[in-house]
C-alpha cells in the first residue's frame, strides 16, 4: 500500500465503491413502497364494494365468484394490518372488522371482513413487502460493482504510473558511469514524452563524461612535454639537495598525470568479461606484492568463480591490497562464499580513517592529510579507479573503520 499506484488505485475504488452505494441507497429510498395507511386505501375500497354486494345480495356475490366463508381465512394473524385495514374500511363507512392473516403453503396475504349474519368475505390481500433476500441482492450488487471498479482502478492507477515506473526502471540501471540506458519511447503520450526526456539526458551525461574524459587525458598528456623539459633543467642544478627536491617534485607530478591517464582509461576501455577464479587471482596479487617486500598475508581463500575482465580486475584488487599494505603496515586477505556472492575482506592494522573523512576516500586525489603527500607514495587515485572497476562488473566496495584500530576494505562481487 505504500506505493502510489496501490494508493491511487484504492483511492478510486473507494471513490466508485462510496458513489454506487450511496446512489443504489438513494433509488432504493425512493423506490420504497408507501406507507400501509397510504398503500391500503384503494384495496379498502375494492373490498367495501365487495363487501356490500355479499351483505345485499349474498347469491349475486356467489355468482360474481366471491369467497364467503363461515369462518375467517386460518393463519397467522398479522395484527397491525388488520388494524390498518379495518381503519380504512370504516373510513370508507363501512363499520366492520378485517383481519389479515399469512399462509405458508403456498404463502400469501389473505383478508378476511366480518359481514356479519353473512359470515366472513374471503380476498387475496397483496404483499406489499419487498422481495426476499433483498439484502443478499444489494451485497452481490456491491459485490460485483467493487469487482469492477478494482479492475478500471488498477487500470487506470498503472496508466497514470506508467512514467513514474519508467523513471525508476531506468534509475535502477544507471550504470557506473553515471549514464543511462537507451529507453523505448513508445507507450502512452506521457510515457513517450519521459522516455524521450530521458534518452536526451542520458546522451547529455555521455557527452559530458567524454569530455571530461578527453580533458582529463589531454592535460596529463601535455603534461609530459614541459615536465621532460624541467627534468632536464634540474639535471644542471648544482646544488645537490636542492637538485633533489625538483626532481622529487617533478616525479610526483608524473605519477599524478599518469594515474589521471590510467583513470580515463579505465572508464573508457572495456576489456572482455569471463569467469575468474577470484582465490587464485588474489594468491597471485600475494606474492607479487610480497615479492616487492610488502606485507601481504592470506587467512582464507574460497574457491570462487566471477564474471569479470582479468586484468582490470587484477589493477583493482591489486590497488586495494597495496593500499593497505603501504598505508596499513600490512595487508590480510579474507575470501569467502556469501551465498550468491563472493565477499573479500582486506584489513589492516593502521591508523584508519575519520568518521567524518570516510565518504570522500573514493573521490579522485584524496588524502587524509595534505602534508604527507611527500612522504607517502601515490596520488590518489588508486581508490577511485578500483571502485570504477569493481563497480562496472556489478560489484560494491565499503570501507569501515577496526576496532581498536586499522581499516577494513570489503568487496563483493556476483557469483559467475
């Protein structure tokens, strides 16, 4: 019921519902026979013509086909018709008793008037009651009318939805380069109209994403030319210490532009997607980084399979785990089947990051503290480029803080 097309439909039916029963209310007030008083007035005339035709001419009433009896009609006495009947027939100056009683085989109303020396006149006495079962009738009425109204409800609730559903669809399948899919502008006006809408912002997002692209390999790229130059500059610095501190700085900037270019290549190049088995690419990673004395250790490996391109798969993971080992006086490796997903758990034991710090470590050039960009390598992009990664093989990346201290970076992927 929280959804808006189940609100709006039960809004309508309700609506249709409330609208039939009070109009079905109102016809059957109106339709509601008169009151006895009023309703009997011409059958109490009917029966004193009759009833004086037996008292004056008893074999003229016979013949005419009459029903005079010695005794009136047996049955059950239905008092407050008889007192409503006899009231009628003295109004019409015919001073005598009625009474009306009920049969049941077959049921009907019979009147019985006193005549007197004549006995009693015998008559068919109408019903005027309404059917039977005449509640049962208008439950099924409202039965079937809420039948109906639910079904042009959800119609109609669906048909006003239908762009709002398209808004989600293409939401949930925004891929991790912040673009959208191509939607079918078909459908109703407003479906088209917000499919086309869509499709034009999702070429905008493309353009945009490339150009940001080609600007952000353009400018490492023209980097290269006047950093060679300064290099070369700094070769004929005498001064040694101050020699070194240029060519330091000029090798940082290296590794910015290079990383920056590693950056759009990863967002721009699609490599082919295949099985991986994740446990023996990440005993891999071990030892290569072990081999370059980084401290690197396995507790547990799952042997699980995902569907990934290897060698970007191999960059992100081999960030991740470098990260922790360079940053986190040592990497531990943790891979286990999460039931329809592989969870990899990398730990350390450094000084974590804070709380408050702990969104941005995925945006581009990140430190946790300016001045020691000197004195810890890399520029700060190895995150982002893992999360791309990870990201565009439908997987999700988190950091959370150790307790006491260090950092945990927890990664899953989909089972191939």
């Amino acid at each position: 019921m929280n959804s808006l097309r189940n609100r709006l439909a039960a809004i309508l039916i309700l609506a249709i519902v409330s609208v039939v029963a009070l109009a079905t209310l109102a016809a059957s007030r109106a339709l509601t026979p008169p009151q006895p008083e009023r309703a009997l007035g011409p059958i109490a005339e009917q029966l004193t013509i009759l009833a004086r035709l037996a008292r004056e001419n008893r074999g003229a009433a016979l013949s005419a086909g009459l029903d005079l009896r010695a005794e009136p009609a047996v049955g059950d006495q239905r008092s407050r018709l008889s007192q409503h009947l006899t009231e009628q027939l003295r109004a019409k100056g015919l001073a005598t008793t009625a009474i009306v009683t009920r049969t049941e085989n077959p049921p009907a109303l019979i009147a019985s008037i006193d005549l007197g020396a004549q006995g009693w006149l015998v008559s068919a006495f109408p019903d005027l009651r309404p059917p039977p079962g005449g509640w049962k009738i208008f439950a099924g009425w409202l039965v079937l009318i809420t039948l109906g109204a639910g079904v042009v409800s959800i119609y109609a609730a669906m048909r006003v939805t239908g762009p709002l559903r398209l808004l989600e669809g293409a939401a949930q399948r925004i891929g991790a380069d912040g673009t959208l899919p191509l939607l079918p502008e078909t459908g109703p006006a407003e479906t088209r109209a917000t499919a086309r809408a869509l499709n034009q912002l999702s070429a905008r997002l493309t353009s945009a994403m490339d150009s940001r692209m080609r600007l952000v390999a353009a400018a490492g790229h023209d980097l290269r030319t006047p950093m060679t130059r300064m290099r070369l500059r700094a070769e004929f610095i005498e001064d040694d210490e101050e020699r070194a501190k240029w060519l330091s700085d000029l090798e940082e900037l290296d590794t910015i532009a290079d990383s920056a270019i590693r950056l759009v290549r990863e967002e721009v190049n699609r490599d082919r997607q295949e099985p991986v088995r994740l446990d023996h690419l990440l005993r891999e990673i071990a030892e290569e980084l072990a081999s370059l004395s980084q401290k690197v250790s396995v507790t547990s490996l799952a042997p699980v399979r995902v569907e990934a391109g290897p060698l970007a798969l191999k960059r992100a993971l081999r960030n991740l785990i470098a990260n922790a080992a360079t940053h986190g006086g040592g990497a531990t490796i943790l891979l286990e089947d999460a039931g329809g997903a592989a969870r990899l758990v990398i730990s350390d034991a450094g000084p974590g990051i804070p709380e408050a710090l702990i969104e941005q470590v995925f945006e581009p050039f990140f430190r946790v503290d300016i001045a020691r960009r000197k004195t810890v390598p890399g520029a700060g992009l190895g995150l982002a480029i893992a999360k791309e990664i990870i990201e565009r093989f439908g997987g999700s990346i988190a950091i959370s803080n150790r307790t006491p201290q260090g950092l945990n970076q927890i990664v899953t992927l989909p089972l191939a």
